[in-house]
C-alpha cells in the first residue's frame, strides 16, 4: 500500500493557494489553513480539508494534529512575526519539514535560525528569472542554486552552431559546465567535449554567477 505524503499549507494567498491547488491536483493529502474564512471557504472543495485557524495559537496546531503531517508550507507573507511565530511553534512541536516563504532577507534570516529547512522567495526568485530572460532572448530560464551558483537554460546562438564543446571550450573560456542538451524530444545528459552544437539545441548550463553572466554576454550576445 502506498501510504501518501500529508501536507499541510498554512496562508491561502496567491503563493499558499497555488501551492496547494497544485498539491492538491497531484492528488497529494492537504489541509489548508487560514485565519480568513471566505480563503478558508474558497479552498474547502480544493484541499482534502480546510479550516480557519489563527496559527499563532500552539493550542490550535496541536489539536491539528499538525506535527503528524510530514511537510507544512507556511505561505503567510506581509504579517511577518504572524509567520515567524508560526515557524517557531511548528519547530517546537517537532514538525518533520517546514517550508517558509520569505518576505524579505530579515525575515529569512530569522527563520532560517528558528529551523525552517527551506526558505523561498518567489517574487524575488521569479523577477531575477524574468530579468535573465527579457536581458537576452536565448535565455529560457535560470535558476539560482546558491548565492554564487546558478544554472541556466540556453538556445545556442549562431556563434555556437555546428562547433563541438571542446572547440567552444565554454570550461576553459567561462568556467561553465554543459551538463546536458536538450535536442526536440531528445536530452543528451552529460555531453562529450567532441560534441557538436546544432542550430535549436538548448544548452544547460551550470556555474558560479560570474561565469554564466559572462558566457550570456559573449556568447550569447552578436
Ligand atoms: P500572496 O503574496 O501569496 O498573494 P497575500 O498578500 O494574499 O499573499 P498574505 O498577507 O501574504 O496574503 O498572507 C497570506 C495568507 O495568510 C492570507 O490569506 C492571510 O489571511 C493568512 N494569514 C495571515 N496571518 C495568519 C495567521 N496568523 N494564521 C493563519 N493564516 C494567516
């Protein structure tokens, strides 16, 4: 028997509801939890329950059952000490996995020293992806991995086609590894340096942010 992950989203706002919409499509167990009763209303025939909580309250997550549940996503975003004192609870109940969407860096911080096991920007994270994008049209998409480090996902441009990667030597050059090349349907995972790039390959592209940023403008840019 396969026994299914319980989630529980605690916030019901732009981010928290879709996260638990989409929870919630991949027929994932959810309990969505909101202090507002109309959010709590809109999500009670998404979610597998919903109620209105105020999660500051440690008595009202206990009898939630919320420590059972094997990943809570706190998506309360303009009240922060609301989240952060929700952060604080669920670690003190021993709640296995906390997810926490930050406002800003002070309250990354702060959380992330309470115990939260993954911090998110969206709205920062988003903006930075948009950014690489609308900055080059061969940039599909980017995505940070750390504060120095990011991948990102490339249309070769003309100066690339039909070269292979030891003649682009893109290491040497830009200290960036091609981890694969997406070619129609077709992935190459971990490419050869003998390697030839055609015309519509798309590259993905790991480095530290100095790096990729200059390969985009070199390589990229005519
Ligand atoms: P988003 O940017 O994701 O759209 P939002 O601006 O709609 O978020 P926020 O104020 O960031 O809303 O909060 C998200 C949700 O968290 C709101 O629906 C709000 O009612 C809920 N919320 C705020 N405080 C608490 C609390 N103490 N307990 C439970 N839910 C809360």
């Amino acid at each position: 028997m396969i026994v299914k992950k319980q989630f529980a989203v605690i916030g019901l706002g732009r981010f928290g509801g879709s996260i638990c919409r989409s929870l919630s499509n991949n027929d994932m167990e959810v309990l969505a939890i909101d202090i507002d009763e109309d959010r709590v209303n809109e999500f009670s025939s998404i979610a597998t329950h919903a109620v209105i909580a105020d999660t500051t309250d440690e008595s009202v997550l206990k009898s939630l059952g919320i420590r059972n549940f094997d990943h809570v996503i706190v998506a309360i975003g303009d009240n922060i000490q609301a989240s952060i004192l929700t952060t604080l609870i669920l670690k003190e109940l021993g709640v296995s996995h906390i997810t926490v969407k930050a406002q800003n860096d002070y309250h990354e911080k702060v959380v992330r020293k309470i115990g939260a096991d993954r911090i998110v920007h969206p709205e920062r994270d988003m903006g930075q992806r948009i950014a690489h994008n609308i900055m080059s049209n061969n940039v599909l998409d980017y995505l940070e991995l750390s504060d120095q480090h990011s991948i990102v996902e490339l249309i070769a441009s003309e100066k690339m086609h039909d070269k292979t990667l030891i003649e682009l030597d893109i290491r040497a050059n830009y200290g960036c590894n091609v981890v694969a090349i997406k070619r129609d349907e077709e992935i190459i995972v971990s490419p050869q340096a003998t390697q030839t790039i055609v015309k519509g390959d798309i590259l993905i592209v790991i480095g530290a942010d100095n790096d990729v940023n200059r390969l985009e403008k070199n390589l990229l840019m005519d």
